[in-house]
C-alpha cells in the first residue's frame, strides 16, 4: 500500500503526464475508520460519489483503520458536493480549496466512528503528511 500511496501522490514530474497528476487535478478524502468501542477497523471499504456527475471512486481500510481515496477534481470543481459511504453509513462533504493554490494538496480528512462520520478540514494536511512519510519508509 504504501508504494501506491506514494505513486498517487508523489509523481514522477514525467512531463508528458503532468496535468493529471498535478496537485490542482486532485482532491483527497482521507481519515480513519473505528468501530464503537474506538477499535480500528481493517478491509473497510468506503465509496467516495462526485454528485454532480455520478462517478465514484473506491477505497480501502488498511490495518490501522487508514483509507485514502483520490478523486479527479479541477480548479473548476471548487464548491462541489461529494457523498461519502462505508455501507449504509453516509455523510456529504463540499470540496473547499482555494483554486488560485497549485502548491498544497487539496483534500478533507473525514473519520467514521461508529456509525457517525466526524469532519476534521484542519487534520487534513497532518494527517497526509504521515501518510506519505509512512510511504516513504
């Protein structure tokens, strides 16, 4: 997992496929998946639904709970409604950025407890961070 997480969000900079996988092209939904009790829950897999178009991607819990999921979104996409499901459980999410940025990853960090999903806009960056160190190792 880790390799791919590395290879989605840390490219190559092979210029024959730089707008796809330039930062302004992707917005990432992240976060941790926990039981009732707080226990972490593997081999979840979560949905992640642009509403606009209907397109969905598709994500999986590792071990520790972590899942991350990257989504195509444009500058133009700034504002857009996104739902978010692990099963019956469901929450909607608008994706906020500022779309004159190319230099910060874009994204949320979202975690399920329970049956209550839990927005954190401000653990996002941390939280990626970790992600890609973690990756790298």
């Amino acid at each position: 997992m880790a390799f791919a997480l590395l290879a989605l969000l840390l490219p190559a900079g092979v210029l024959s496929a730089r707008a796809e996988h330039e930062i302004y092209y992707r917005y990432v939904v992240l976060g941790f998946v926990k039981d009732a009790q707080g226990r972490p829950v593997a081999n979840r897999e979560l949905e992640l639904i642009r509403d606009k178009t209907g397109f969905s991607y598709l994500g999986l819990t590792d071990e520790v709970g972590f899942f991350l999921i990257v989504a195509r979104l444009g500058d133009e996409s700034v504002g857009e409604s996104l739902t978010l499901r692990a099963g019956t459980t469901a929450t909607r999410v608008v994706a906020v950025f500022d779309p004159a940025n190319h230099t910060d990853h874009r994204g949320v960090r979202v975690d399920l407890e329970g049956t209550r999903f839990v927005e954190q806009r401000t653990g996002f960056q941390a939280t990626l961070l970790d992600a890609l160190g973690a990756a790298r190792r």
